[in-house]
C-alpha cells in the first residue's frame, strides 16, 4: 500500500497506524506547500491535495479517519478495533471522530493565525477564542482518560486519531497543565516506538 505523506501532518496517523500493525507500507513523500501536491496527477489522488492518502490496489481514499478505519476493517486482522458487539465498540468510534470532528477545527485556527497567515493578518481575537475553545475539548479528553490507559479499552485506531490530535494541540501550545490525564495520555502514546518511528519519516 501506498502512503502520501508529509512530515508532521495528520499522515503521521497513517505511518503510525502501519507501524502498530506491522503493515509493509511505500511512501510518497511530500513537504507542505510543495506544488506536487497540487499536480494534477495528485489531485487525482486527492482532490484537495492534502494530506493523508491511501492507494491500496485499486482503492484510493483519503481523510485520515476513513482510512484508519479502512486499513483496521480490510488488514487489520481484528487488532486496534473492538467487535461491533463490544462493550467498547461505541467509545471506539466516538473518539476516533472526536479528533477531526471537536479537537482538530480549533487547532487548525491557531495553524493559521499564528504560522500560516502573515503577520499584518492575523487576528488574535481568534486565536485566543480558538485556544479557549481547544482547552474545552481537550477537557472532555481529560474526564473520559481518569483510570484510563486508552481511549476505548486496548490501544486502538481511536487512539491513532485523537492521541495524534491530542499532541498536535500540545505542541501548538495548547496548557494542559491543568488536565493531568491529558498530559500522561500523550506521554503514554507518544513513549510507543511505532509512533516514535512516524514521528521521524
Ligand atoms: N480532515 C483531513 C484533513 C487533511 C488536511 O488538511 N491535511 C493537511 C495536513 S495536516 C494538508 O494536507 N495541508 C496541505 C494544504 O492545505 O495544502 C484528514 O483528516 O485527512
């Protein structure tokens, strides 16, 4: 299967996601805002020309939940999901949706209004009402994570998607000091050498 991928992107969820399952993967490397990514031939690929994507065979997908959820269903063997009648089978799926769906919009204000746009357009009204609106989010992380180790159960695909989130919003400055599940949770995915070795590529 094929990766696109740039580094320290939301495609490091689909190295990782290979790496937890020891899946033999190729990479098609990018850099963000490389014009590659806007080729026609990748447009094709993926139709807004971000990143992640998949090519497997004659499948080619894109959004990074679908396609942890695609690789779990089709070459997963059964591992990082629970059985649609398990008792963690629901929280799987709401916290596999929760990092694109609640905790990624705010981080994607702070990306552009403290790196993306020049400086003489950035608004800082925005930046601190999406900061206020992240550390809710990252909230509701923090309550469901005491006595946690992971999101739903064992270590899963919903882990892929909102520990990565969870990260990225660290990284941007997001203060969880004050949300002690949060922060050991991050500590606890990222100390896992598959998600290590995505960090790298
Ligand atoms: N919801 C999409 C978001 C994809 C996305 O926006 N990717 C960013 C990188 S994190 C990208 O490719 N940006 C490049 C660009 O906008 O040119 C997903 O989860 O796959």
């Amino acid at each position: 299967m094929k990766i696109h991928h740039a580094p320290n992107t939301r495609s490091v969820r689909i190295v990782w996601l290979f790496e937890e399952l020891g899946l033999p993967y190729e990479l098609e490397q990018y850099k963000l805002g490389d014009p590659l990514m806007r080729s026609p031939a990748y447009l094709k690929v993926h139709p807004m020309g971000r990143v992640p994507a998949l090519e497997d065979g004659d499948v080619t997908l894109f959004e990074s939940g679908a396609i942890v959820e695609y690789v779990l269903a089709r070459h997963g063997g059964g591992r990082m999901r629970p059985a649609v009648d398990a008792p963690e089978f629901p929280a799987y799926l709401q916290w596999l949706h929760y990092a694109e769906g609640m905790l990624m919009p705010p981080v994607n204000i702070i990306v552009v209004e403290t790196i993306l746009l020049p400086p003489e357009r950035r608004n800082e009204e925005n930046v601190n009402r999406a900061t206020k609106l992240l550390g809710r989010m990252l909230g509701a992380v923090d309550t469901h994570m005491a006595g946690r180790e992971y999101l739903a159960g064992e270590f899963s695909g919903a882990d892929i998607m909102t520990g990565h989130a969870c990260t990225v919003a660290r990284r941007l400055g997001a203060d969880v000091a004050d949300k002690p599940n949060v922060e050991a949770y991050i500590e606890r995915c990222n100390a896992r050498p598959a998600m290590q070795k995505a960090w790298t590529v």
